[in-house]
C-alpha cells in the first residue's frame, strides 16, 4: 500500500512536470530548466547530508526514493509559475532574487504540508529540518549560479574596456519584449534595468525585466537606477511623450540619451539590429505631422520635362535634385559653384537613378555666359532658382558679395529665362526677405520684387516663401551639435529669439506642390508651424546628448549680431494671404501699389565701385517697409 502510494504521487507530479516542459518551455530555455533541476537536487542532498552531519543513516536513506522526486518536481513547478526560468542571468537584479526568494518560500512550505500530511502513510519519521536547511541552500544555489554569471560577464567586460549602458525601456509589452529577446541573443552591453508603461502592472516581468510604472514616474526611476539611456517604443516616441520624459529629466537633473525604435514594423520583424536604434533628433520634438499633399499635379509639372537646379548642391538645392528625380524628368541639369557639392550630389543621384540623363555644371549665376549655355544646350523648360548667400552675418560683412549673387544673379537667370522660354521659373525665397533687418534678407527681396516687376511674357514667376529649415549648412542646429560635441559653451544670441522650423524634406516637398500650382507672379507662402525658442532649443539639444544644461554644458548669451532680429515674419502689413486646396500652403496677394523699379545698372556700378553706403540707401529706397533701425 505504501508503495503504490509513493509510486502514485511521484508518477502524477511527473506526468504534471511533463506536460508543463513540453507546452510551456521553449527549446532554448530547456537548458536553464535541466540546470534548475539539478541545482534542486544537489541542494536537496546537501541539507540532508548536513542535517545528519556528513552521514547517510540507513533509516532515513528509504526516504530519499520519495523525497528527492517530490522536492524537485515541486520547486520545478513554483519556480515556473514565479517566473523564475523567464530571467536572463546576465541582467539579474534584486527583482528577480526577491522572486527566487518567494518562489523558495513557497515551495518550501508548499513541502512542509505535504510531508505533514503524508507522514502516516510514506513520509512518516522524515526529518522536517532538512527542508529548513534545504530552503537556505537552494536559495543561495539558484541565486548564486545568476549572480556570478553577471559578475563574470562584467569582469569580461571590464577586461575588455567596455561599459555596459544602463538602459530603461519604455514601450507596450509586446514591444518591450521583442526589443528584450533582441538585446538578449546580441547586444550584451546594455543592462536593462526596468520598463516603463502605463497599461502594465508594477511588480510584474518580462523575460526577467522588471515593469517599474507609469510614464509620468519615467524621471524619477532614471534618477534612482542612475540610467544612461532611455529607449523609446511605440506608443511612447511621438513628440509629446519625447516633450513629456525630456522635461522630467531636466527636472530630476538627470543625464539620459534618448534612443528610440521608429516603428512597429521594426520591432515585430524580428530583426532588429544596432541601425534600427536612432537617438532622437530636435526635429522629433517639433512635432509638426507628416504633410498630406497630392502628388498628382507635381508629377504632371515634371515627368518628362527638362529641369535645372541652381544652387543644387546646397541644402535646399541637393534635396530638391532627389525629389525631383523620383518624378521622372528628361534631364535634370546641376548647376552649382561648388565643385565638391556638385561631384556629391552627382554622384549620389546618378548611383540612385542610373537610368536618368543627370547633367551636372560648375556654373556661377553671376556670370551670363554660365547661365545661358546651361540653358540653351540643356534646352532648359523649368528652373529651380536655389542659389544664393543665406548667412545673415557674413552678409553683414560681405554686403557687396549678397547684392552680386543674391540681386545681379537672380536678374541674370530671370532674363536668361525669359530668353530662352523656360517655362516657369521658381525662386527660393526667405522669411528674412519680409521686414528685413539684415542685407541678406533686403536682398533676397529685391530678388522676389525682380520677379513682380518683369513684363508678361512666356515665361511665368513664382516666388515661395518660407523659414528657417533643421540641419541646413549654417543653420543653428549643426553649429549647437559642434558646440555640445566640443564641451560648450553653447552661444546664444537672445533668450528671446525665436525662429519657424521645417525639415528640409518637408520644405522642397511643400516647395515642389507650391511651385507647381503658383500662377504667374505668385509669392506662395509655406505655413511653418509654431515658433520655436532657439534658447530652448539649445536646452533641449543638450539633454539629448545626455548632459544637463548649464551644468555639463553651458549656454552663453552673446547678444543680437549685425543684422539679426528676435523673430521672423511671413507676410509684409500689405500683403494678404489666402488658403489653396493643400494643407500649409497659402498664396500671398499684394495689394496693387506703385512700385520703383529695381534699377540693375546702379546696382551693378554701385557694386563695382564697392560702395557700401550708397547700397544700403538703395535698400531704404526699394524696401519702405524695412525694419533696419530694429536690427542689432
């Protein structure tokens, strides 16, 4: 009877122990399943080894056929369910020993009553303090085997100069484990510490990593668990929660990067590698919507057409060559001063679009010949008018070089059109061309009165108007990312200046539909959004690279320079804007006032003498409505 008995019982907790490896262990866990069970009983033997001093009675060895089955298969079972095998060694933390903890308590006790109730039939007479020694044993055991392994893996890592990035994840927990299996089998250099969501509970873990709490406790736990890098999951990488975890850094004055995994499709692939990390840029914290444009009358204005670019290898002027070049033209002529911008962008579009007939030409506006042979042997039908000098400072300096290039090379491609009967040309303009403080600005709006002023004729003028673009040559934001990577100071001007941003991307697009549906004499203007704080956006930049402002790095006020106002506008008192069918494009209508011409043979001689003074008195003149007397 006491013998079928123990039979029973360990045949019906083996048969349970089965079922729960073959359907709930996966085959690359079995490993840590087959350690478990022998680290069981190993520690099982040892209490009862110790418990009767180093020697086996022979009375109490008859227990061991029952005893030892019984233990193992039943510790088994309450680690799984505590989630015990789930953890990576390597990333073990006082989470997952506190587990262990439990799961011994449990189990132990979960004996106790078992050995209590069975010892009238096969367990009577068996030792209760040995699953008091075998309690403290298996803990130490189970623990130990994790906690050296993070030891040894951090020797390792030690040996070899690497740092482990101390990472918290905020994502669902799909998401969440996804990006863990993936860091598990491939990136051992991030400790991952915890996972931030809102619709999962404290307390519980996935694979090992435990869930710490809600998105607005983010700062706080970064500030406890001392975390270098914050990975951002959807839904936790739009701009309002990038915006949210970024004010709660600098609130708790924690140093985090902030990394993100752009989309969902990136993470239920599978494979996500080191390249689907991005940090995140000042452009993710913009939040301006991807623009909802069609297409359609874009690809109409230039498939199969013949297209110059001047200009075409700056920031503008190169991504409006790419864009271009998905709409199918004949050519597309390069025409650009640099010889290494041009040989760039050449080179990159003709590796994109081999089967496109792409003419690149060193040329310069300024001169007629360049401008008229890149038309003529081109046989030229829409230009892209990109070329000018777009620095506010060195223009201060420089105020002849902005009136040769800005004003006599815009008259010159202008005419060269008309010449040649292009069909549309479209000037690249500036909201610095409104109200203008600067001479860049004021010349950049003598180039968009050349194009008003010119007499009906087969060739149509469209001006497009908008602001400050991220990561254009001799914008703010490569200047602030050198200042930073050099260790500060960053300069500011003003805390008061503030500037509309786009990205170049989304300004050539809007450029490309604005340019297109313009008629003759149009100035379009690009809606840019809100305006932006350049000192918090200086603030901002810094906390991305994981430092603090002020502290790691500081930012410095140097005061307005020549030419520079604290805001930018769009729109001139007179002129009056109307919507058009597409999402943040607008037209501007001037009121019908007299005009003087722009008088190019003074502009030219006052140039060719270098006369400074006498230019600026020009730009009073043709600009009433200038705002010089508010510029620094």
């Amino acid at each position: 009877m006491t013998s079928r008995k123990r039979f029973s019982l360990v045949v019906w907790l083996n048969s349970q122990l089965e079922v729960v490896v073959q359907k709930l262990f996966p085959a690359k866990t079995f490993f840590v399943f087959l350690t478990s069970a022998f680290t069981i009983a190993l520690s099982f033997l040892l209490a009862f080894y110790l418990r009767f001093e180093f020697q086996f009675p022979v009375n109490e060895i008859a227990y061991l056929d029952t005893a030892l089955p019984l233990v193992v298969v039943v510790k088994l079972l309450v680690f799984y369910f505590f989630g015990v095998y789930s953890g990576m060694w390597r990333y073990v933390s006082i989470y997952d020993l506190t587990q262990i903890l439990l799961a011994n308590i449990v189990s132990s006790l979960l004996l106790f009553v078992i050995i209590i109730f069975s010892r009238e039939h096969y367990l009577q007479g068996f030792s209760r303090s040995v699953l008091i020694l075998d309690f403290m044993i298996c803990f130490f055991a189970v623990s130990g085997k994790r906690v050296l392994s993070r030891i040894i893996r951090e020797a390792a890592a030690k040996g070899m100069k690497r740092e482990f990035i101390r990472t918290l994840i905020l994502g669902s927990s799909g998401s969440a484990n996804n990006i863990i299996q993936t860091f598990s089998t491939g990136w051992g250099n991030r400790d991952i510490i915890g996972i931030i969501d809102n619709d999962m509970n404290p307390g519980i873990s996935i694979r090992g990593v435990p869930v710490l709490g809600e998105i607005e406790e983010t700062g706080r736990f970064a500030k406890k668990y001392n975390i270098s890098e914050i990975l951002l999951l959807p839904p936790y990488s739009s701009p309002s929660f990038i915006r949210e975890i970024m004010d709660q850094l600098e609130k708790e004055d924690s140093n985090c990067v902030l990394r993100m995994v752009p989309t969902y499709a990136d993470i239920a692939s599978g494979k996500i590698n080191v390249s689907h990390l991005k940090n995140v840029e000042i452009e993710d914290l913009l939040g301006r919507k991807p623009v909802n444009l069609d297409r359609t009358d874009v690809a109409k204005f230039i498939n199969g057409k013949r297209i110059m670019v001047t200009g075409a290898g700056g920031s503008i002027g190169s991504e409006l060559c790419r864009q271009i070049t998905a709409y199918k033209p004949e050519c597309l002529v390069l025409f650009e001063l640099s010889e290494f911008n041009l040989y760039d962008i050449s080179r990159k579009l003709r590796n994109a679009h081999p089967e496109l007939k792409i003419v690149s030409i060193i040329g310069d506006v300024r001169s007629k010949d360049n401008v008229s042979k890149a038309m003529s042997e081109n046989k030229v039908e829409i230009v892209y008018h990109a070329a000018a000098y777009k620095h506010v400072p060195l223009m201060e300096e420089n105020p002849t070089m902005a009136f040769e290039t800005n004003v006599l090379g815009s008259s010159i491609v202008i005419e060269t059109c008309e010449k040649y009967n292009v069909k549309r040309l479209v000037l690249i303009s500036t909201d610095k061309a409104i109200c203008p403080t600067s001479v860049m600005g004021s010349t950049k709006r003598l180039a968009e009165r050349l194009c008003l002023e010119r007499q009906k004729n087969s060739t149509e003028f469209t001006v497009v108007r908008f602001g400050n673009v991220l990561d254009s040559s001799g914008s703010v934001i490569p200047l602030f990312k050198q200042q930073i990577k050099e260790g500060g100071p960053v300069t500011v001007t003003s805390k008061n200046v503030v500037r509309y941003f786009m990205s170049i991307p989304e300004a050539v697009d809007l450029v490309l539909q604005a340019g297109t549906i313009g008629n003759d004499r149009d100035i379009m203007v690009l809606e840019m959004g809100e305006p932006v704080k350049i000192y918090d956006m200086a603030r901002k930049l810094i906390e991305l690279s994981g430092l603090v402002p002020d502290k790691d790095i500081e930012i410095k006020i140097t005061g307005l320079r020549p030419g520079e106002k604290e805001y930018e506008e769009l729109l001139t008192d007179e002129e009056k804007v109307q919507r058009t069918p597409f999402d943040r494009i607008y037209v501007a209508r001037k009121q019908e006032l007299p005009l003087q011409p722009v008088d190019l043979d003074l502009i030219r001689k006052l140039v060719g003498d270098n006369n400074v003074p006498a230019l600026k008195e020009l730009l009073a003149k043709y600009i009433p409505e200038n705002k010089f007397n508010e510029a620094a």
